[in-house]
C-alpha cells in the first residue's frame, strides 16, 4: 500500500515539493514569498523581530534565526511525522541550518509549515520565492510506551564509552 502526503498551497503560485531525482529519499520544500508581507525572526541577542519582504525577498543576517514561509499546509497521514533536514547546498556553500539540526511535524499539526533557518555564516543572505530551503521526509511512527525501570540499565554489548569514544578511529585531517 502507497501512503499519500498531502499539502495545501496557500497560495495558487505556491510551488509544490518534489522530488529532485528518482533515487531522492527526500523531498525539496521551497520557500514561498506569494502573499507574505513580513516575516519573522531572533537576531544574535535573542530579540524577537518582523522585517518586510522586499521584492518577497527574506534577508537572514549573520547569527539570526528566521521562519521562513514554505506557503504549505501539509495533511500528514496519522501514525506519520514528517522530518525536515537542512540542504547540504544550503549549508557548505553559505551557513545556513536549520536552528533546531531537525524538525519533526506531527500529523495533528495544520498550519503553514515554516522552517526555521539559522546563519552561522558572517554574511548575510538573501532568499527568494522559489529556492530551496529545507528537504522533507516522512516518518512511520512507532508505537511504543515510557516506562520507568527501577534498576539501571546493564551493558547489553561489548560497547566501551560514548560521545567519541567508542573505540573506532577517528579520521586525521590530511
């Protein structure tokens, strides 16, 4: 059985994801600037901020968070999520992550998707309707319940350390 994502474009013009390739595990989501007016943001200093759109144009300065409007509404299937990744383009060729390294959608969740961009880079850039921004995947969702447990967990391989340290050699730069 194929499992449907469906979306709502905000606007007529909105350009509707895709998949680059055949192969593609993901698909693209651009950012749409039809009908927006402003958009919204945290400079270095965690100070909230709303900018106008010139030209539906978004400027993300150097150190600053930015949501920026994707003019979708996406009708996730229940028991799915969707993941939104940072492009890889995006980010070796200008700075630009996604501020929260991954962002996951619940299928109970209806109003425009944004994505929440962060420069690291010390320039600013700027982002026009029709560029891509983020890719999209959707998730099964795993049943599964918390459950507290009264004795710590024992050691179930013969895994030694974590956080780097596992044993494996890490590469040298050149």
């Amino acid at each position: 059985m194929t499992v449907s994502l469906g979306f709502y474009k905000t606007h007529p013009d909105v350009i509707i994801p895709n998949f680059s390739t055949k192969q593609s595990a993901c698909f693209d989501i651009a950012y749409q600037g039809h009908g927006k007016n402003s958009y919204d943001g945290y400079n270095e200093t965690n100070k909230k901020f709303s900018r106008p759109t010139p030209k539906g144009q978004v400027f993300i300065n150097s150190q600053e968070r930015v949501l920026v409007p994707t003019g979708l509404i996406l009708d996730i299937p229940v028991g799915y999520s969707v993941r939104l990744h940072a492009r890889s383009g995006l980010s070796i060729k200008n700075g630009i992550i996604l501020a929260n390294s991954e962002a996951v959608i619940d299928s109970d969740y209806v109003d425009e998707l944004f994505v929440l961009l962060y420069n690291r880079s010390t320039v600013g850039l700027w982002i026009s309707t029709g560029d891509r921004i983020a890719q999209g995947e959707l998730i099964k969702q795993e049943s599964y319940t918390m459950k507290e447990v009264k004795k710590k967990p024992v050691q179930k391989s013969d895994r030694k350390g974590g956080m780097g340290s596992t044993g494996v050699k890490n590469a040298t730069a050149a």
